[in-house]
C-alpha cells in the first residue's frame, strides 16, 4: 500500500512538469524574423574577465553579422591573462571593436552587473545587446534580434543559445536548464502577465533598447546579484517594462564550462538566488528528485518485489521524464546520453543547490573568475 501510494505521488511530481514542458515547446520558439525598413543600428556589449579562451572567436563571429551597423565594446574586468591584449589586437583590424578598461569595483557590485552597467553608458548606439564572452554568434543572431526588439513590446529580451556539451558532467546536468525553464514556468502566462514572478532569461544573452533599459535601472537595479538570467528580467518587470525570452538554438552557441570543477563552481555561485533561494530549495529539491529520481527507484523496486500497482504508476513516470528529456534533446540538439540518464543528471543538480545552501549558511562565497562578486 504504501509504495503504491508513493509511486502514484511520482507519477503526479513527474507529470507536473512533463505536460508544462511538452505545452511549453509551442511558445518556446525562436525570435520572429521580420523585415525593417531601415539596417539596424546596436552596440554588441561584451564584459570580459579573464577570457583569453574564448575572447577572439566570440568578436570574430560577431563581426560576421549580417544586415546590421554594429559596434563592439568589450570591456576588460582587470583580466590577469592577454584578454585585453587578445581583442586590441583585433580592434587594431577592424574599427568596430573597441576595447574599454573597467573602472575599479565599487563596494556592493557584482564584477558582471558593474561591467554591463558601465559598457550600457559607453554605447553610442539605441539597441543594446549584453553577451558573454563565451557565446558565439551566427551571422543572422543580431539582425534577428533587433526585428524582434523592433516588432515586439518586450523592453528586453533574452535568448537561451545552443549549450555545447563535451565532459560527462556538461551532457547530464547543462541541458537541464530548460527542464527547470519548460518544466515550472508557464510561458503562455509570462507572455500574458507583467508579473517580475513570471520573469526569466538567460544571462549568456540578453537585448534591450535604450530607453527601456535605462528606464528599468538597467544592472545598476540588480547591482549585487550573481544571477541576472533570473534578476535582470524582474527588475524590468517591476518599472512595469515588459520582457520576454526566446529559443536562440539556431542563432548562437555557448560552451558555459570547460572542467567538472568550473561546472559546480558556476552553478553554485548563483544558486541560492534560484532554486537554491531560502524559500524554493525545499520544494524544489522534492520536485526534482520526486518526480525525475525516485520513479526509477520505486519502479526498479517494485519490479523486483513483484508490485504490479506500483511498477505500472512508476513505471508510467520513468517514461514520461525520460520521453520529454529525448523530445527536448531532439529539438534543442543536446546529448542523447544525458537524456537518458536524466535521475543522475537531476540528482547532481539538486546537490549542486544544496552545496551552495551549505556554503551559503557557512558564510563562504563562492569565487568566480579570482574574485567573490
């Protein structure tokens, strides 16, 4: 009786997010890609700490853009390696990159907020597009994102790139950003209410115009936090301006990290102001392993002590969070494998969250690039 019941209370933890993800991939869609009557004009904005790496194919993709005057700001955030050397390189060839010191870090900022507010104010162009240096652009993303910006009422916009996976740690836990997007935000409500509770993005790439973002604060208005995908949008939606986020899988790509190591260093860095925040981890971590984890458990166990009820119920869950996981995979080109081994996927994630409660409790920072903000 009992493990009936507990597999009955899986089937509904799964089902939950299965059919939010399965209704959520039909407003999950690129940007529109409408006509303009006049080439756009943007400042492509790029923070730099430390991103010799990635630095020069970032601008060198970018500077393939098409259908758009476009500049280049990267500002260098005090790099300790040849970040800054890298892209005046660059701009010593092509007189739309510009390369900017960062001023020093004032007291109560993030490294990122701070850079992203400075490069806004250096920008001499209307559509501003804030993107990481780890992102690499198509030659259509900017055109297509400016239509957007054009055509929409959204003030600011996010698009969630291609997450290129390499390490088995990448393949279980970095596609699992759109499970927690698809699976518990209602996209057709996002679009239907200016609530800041409905608001999300992806911090790789965000867009605005002008009046918008400095008409919301901009990131002066989330000065402090480490997690802007979630921050930025609602500090927006709080001046009443609207935002909106959008599939980016065929307009740009992003390796977020390289090593295992880096992998739970930038997802706990930030955790405690998303799912590991005081008043989710809980309910959150209950609808994580009780809808993704323990299906398998009780279906193999129920399996093996001959519990029809139980194994049907379970059974149904496994193929259900398995399903949607191969259906995303599908569309968003992500690893086959990670899908399908989608319990340990989600059982590292959730352990990521607490790790960074702990730390949280402890009073530890986490470092990021060098420094703790």
């Amino acid at each position: 009786m009992i493990l009936t019941i507990l597999s009955i209370a899986c089937f509904v933890l799964a089902a939950i997010p299965s059919v939010m993800s399965l209704v959520n991939l039909r407003f999950f869609t690129p940007p529109r890609k409408c006509a303009v009557d006049n080439t756009p004009c943007l400042s492509l904005l790029i923070p730099a700490r430390n991103e010799a790496d990635h630095i020069a194919k970032a601008i060198q993709c970018a500077l393939k853009s098409d259908d758009v005057n476009l500049e280049i700001i990267v500002l260098d955030d005090h790099s300790t390696d040849t970040t800054a050397m890298i892209v005046r390189d660059i701009a010593t060839t092509d007189p739309r990159v510009r390369l900017e010191p960062a001023p020093p870090l004032p007291a109560g900022w993030c490294g990122k907020q701070h850079a992203c507010w400075q490069l806004a104010r250096l920008a001499t162009h209307d559509l501003l597009v804030f993107m990481d240096a780890d992102v690499e652009l198509t030659p259509m993303a900017l055109a297509t994102i400016a239509a957007e910006l054009g055509a929409g009422r959204a003030g600011l916009i996010s698009l969630f790139p291609k997450q290129i996976t390499v390490g088995w740690a990448e393949q279980l836990v970095i596609p699992l950003m759109h499970l927690v997007l698809l699976g518990f935000l209602p996209l057709w409500q996002m679009r239907r209410s200016n609530k800041p509770s409905l608001a999300a993005g992806c911090g790789q790439l965000f867009a605005s115009r002008r009046r918008d973002y400095f008409a919301a604060g901009g990131h002066e208005a989330i000065r402090s936090s480490r997690h802007d995908g979630i921050t930025l949008p609602r500090a927006f939606r709080r001046q009443n301006v609207w935002t909106d986020l959008f599939d980016g899988t065929g307009l740009a790509c992003c390796r977020m990290y390289a090593s295992t190591r880096q992998l739970v260093r930038g997802l706990a860095k930030n955790a405690t102001e998303g799912l590991a925040a005081p008043g989710l981890i809980i309910p959150a971590s209950v609808m994580l392993l009780g809808g993704q984890v323990l299906p398998v458990v009780i279906w193999l166990w129920a399996v093996g002590t001959a519990h029809a009820g139980a194994s049907i119920w379970a059974g149904i869950a496994v193929i259900m969070t398995i399903g949607v996981r191969l259906i995303a995979a599908a569309k968003f080109d992500q690893s086959i494998p990670g899908a399908l081994l989608n319990p340990i996927g989600v059982s590292i994630l959730v352990a990521i969250q607490w790790y960074a409660v702990v730390c949280r409790l402890r009073g530890k920072s986490i470092p990021w690039r060098g420094r703790d903000g």
